[in-house]
C-alpha cells in the first residue's frame, strides 16, 4: 500500500462507519474508476489487509484510472443482503456529488467506465454490485472469487478443513460467535476467519453468511439443480447471485486456481458458461496446478505468486481496458 490513499466513509448504517481508499492517478479529466473488494472468507479482512493487489493499483495510476479499495460488512453479525446494501452504497456514492465534491477540480468520475474486482470473498460483493448497483458497473473481474454459484456441494456441505484451516484458532469461536458488533474493518489479530473454517467444516457456510440456521442442510437435502432453487427461502433469494445474472450482465473476466480447493474453480468455470449461453463478452483465465491466492507458501514469507498468475492478472487488466476503450 502507498501513501497515495485518502480515506472516506461511503455510507454509514446505524451509526456505523464503511470506508473507503481512494488513489488518483497523476491523471486529469473525467476518469474510469477501478474497485477492489477483498476476501477473507466473508468474515474478515480490510481494505488494506494482506493480499492487496498492488500490481492492480500500479496498473491504475499507469492507465490514469482511479483506484478504489473498500470495506463491507463481514457476516457476524452482518449477513450477505448486507454486503448487497454495501455494494450499492458504494456506487452510488462513486456517482454522487459528495465524492465529486472532494476531488480535485480537474478530476471527475466516469460513471459509464467503473469496473469491479473481487478477490476470494470480495467477489461476492463485485458480483453483487452487478447485478444490484446503480450506476451498473462497466466490467467485472474476480480472482478465486465467491458467489459464481453458492448452490454447489462445496458449499452445501460438510468437509474436511482446507488448508487455510491451520492459520485459525478454532477455540475463539464461542467469543466471535458471543460479540454482536459490526465489524468492517476488521484487524488482523481479531482471528475472526475461525468462522469461516468452523461454518465449512460443519457445512453451515450458508448459515452463518445468510444468517439463518439450517439453511444449508435444507438445501443439501435437495438434488441439485432445479429442485435446491426451490428451496432458497424467499427472502434469502437475492442473495443467491446466479439466480439473477441476465443478458445485461457487464462483461467478466475469471481468474482462477485448478487446483483451488478453498473456492472451487466451478465456480468461475459456472459464472463464465453462464455468461457464454447469453452472449456476455467474458473470458476464463485458469492458471494451471494453482491453490487458492494463487501464491506459494512454500518459499517462504512472504509468499511468492505462483507460475502464470501475473500473466493471467495482466490479461485481466487488459480486459478492463478493453472494455473502458469500447464505452461510447
């Protein structure tokens, strides 16, 4: 992270502030704007946590786009139609006159060319903002990214713990589980993505990011397909993001892991075929033999990116590029 960021609060609920970072390019004139989301298992994490894209943000000063990093709220005691609420409040605050009024006054956004990037969890709330946001973003780029289906087994059911497992204290759960504060910003040290660990191994995932108890058991009973659809609640629907995914989706460009076994590689590979049978300009960049992060642990700390993930990320820029220079 530079010295370059400012930060605001984009919206607060209940008296509880969400900020944002926002980077300026040495750039003038109307701009494009680049979102960054996050991961964290849904419950952790920041704006500035570990695994800040810095080669995203180089490539935004480079391109004279403006760099946005955001929190959300993290489920517990939020929920995922939080994280929706979040999402839009934050375009809607991109558009609006109130960030306008804080940049320079040779600076303007470019509400026709804004891209969401979602990382891991952080997908979940790009994904969201494409569907839900106003204005709707130009693109979407997500890597190892949440939300493609929500429906599939991975997430339905127990399992075994992944290898992110062993960086938790399971024992904190009853105290995290205890303490009702909203939590968006969220320190390293809180060991709040016990949480997700716990809710994945006992295949209540589902549970604790919708919050409402059950709610995975009662769609695993289900066959998948058809038959699980019917059985989301009502008023969970909106969350479930696949559900709504329709011709006037941006265009998106997946980067995933095969060998992912935190969020499986079906998932952008479902999002991707989704988008293909509606004529959606999409591309799936799969970097081969690769974990969830896309680094290597095994040299060493910190973790080094692993073999093709640079070229995959830079194709995924490019992509955004692409479709900033075809908006007229």
């Amino acid at each position: 992270m530079t010295s370059l960021a400012k930060t605001l609060v984009y919206s607060t609920v209940s008296n509880h502030d969400i900020k944002m970072d926002y980077f300026l390019p040495p750039s003038s004139g109307q701009l494009p704007v680049v979102v960054y989301y996050h991961g964290g298992g849904m419950t952790s994490g920041s704006r500035h946590s570990g695994g800040f894209p810095q080669w995203l943000l180089d490539h935004c000063q480079a391109r004279g786009y403006i760099f946005v990093a955001a929190d959300y709220r993290l489920c517990h005691p939020s929920n995922t139609l939080d994280q929706i609420d979040d999402a839009k409040a934050l375009l809607a605050f991109l558009a609006s006159a109130a960030f306008q009024d804080v940049l320079p006054a040779s600076i303007s956004v470019d509400t026709r060319r804004i891209a969401v990037t979602g990382f891991s969890a952080g997908a979940y709330s790009a994904r969201a903002a494409c569907v839900y946001a106003d204005p709707r973003p130009a693109a979407l780029m997500t890597a190892f990214g949440t939300g493609g289906n929500l429906l599939l087994d991975h997430w339905t059911a127990g399992r075994e713990p992944t290898s992110l497992a062993k960086f938790v204290d399971l024992s904190k759960i009853p105290a995290l589980l205890a303490d009702k504060t909203v939590v968006s910003d969220d320190p390293r040290e809180s060991g709040r993505f016990a949480l997700t660990v716990k809710w994945e191994i006992d295949g209540t995932f589902l549970d604790g990011c919708f919050g409402e108890p059950g709610l995975g058991a009662r769609l695993h009973a289900k066959e998948y397909g058809d038959e699980r659809i019917k059985a989301i609640p009502d008023h969970l629907r909106p969350g479930f993001l696949q559900l709504f995914v329709d011709e006037s989706y941006p265009p998106s460009v997946f980067v995933h892991g095969t060998e992912d076994e935190v969020v499986l590689l079906q998932e952008s590979i479902d999002h991707y075929e989704q988008l293909k049978r509606l004529g959606v300009k999409t591309e799936l960049l799969p970097v081969d033999q690769a974990g969830h992060g896309l680094v290597d642990f095994s040299q060493g700390f910190p973790p080094k990116p692993v073999k093709g993930s640079m070229e995959a990320y830079s194709r995924a820029a490019e992509f955004i590029d692409e479709v900033f220079t075809s908006v007229v």
